[in-house]
C-alpha cells in the first residue's frame, strides 16, 4: 500500500469520531427535551448538564477532527 493511501484511509477512519459526536448531542438534546416536557419545572435545573453534556460530546468529535488533519499534513 501506497503511504500517501495509508494517509487518506487513516484520516476517514479517524474523522468517524465526528458521526460519534452528532449522534451523541441529538441523543443529549432528545433527552433534555423529553425530560422537560414531562417536568418542565426541573428543567432548568438540569440546563448546566444539558451544556456540560454537549460540551463534552463536541469535544470528542474535534478532537477526532484533529487527529485526521494532523494525520493529513504532518505525517
């Protein structure tokens, strides 16, 4: 295998992280939404975690973003 292919399928592999991180903020989001149509009344309260949640979940996805672009043009 050619080392510039290597590089290529490196990069899609490593950017799968970004399918991981928008399944994961819809899934944080559904649920928030869920839990405050049912009590809307707590929801505030769980606003911090719903950002706490997202946060983490794009950082996952970035860090995945990195790693591919690191993999394209340093190596």
């Amino acid at each position: 295998m050619e080392p510039e292919a290597a590089k290529f399928i490196g990069a899609g592999i490593a950017s799968i992280a970004l399918v991981g991180a928008g399944i994961g903020i819809g899934m944080i989001f559904s649920a928030y939404l869920t839990g405050a149509l049912r009590n809307p009344s707590a929801a505030p309260g769980q606003f911090a975690n719903l950002l706490l949640g997202f946060a983490l979940a794009e950082a996952t996805g970035l860090f995945g973003l990195v790693i591919a672009l690191i993999i394209l043009f340093v190596f």
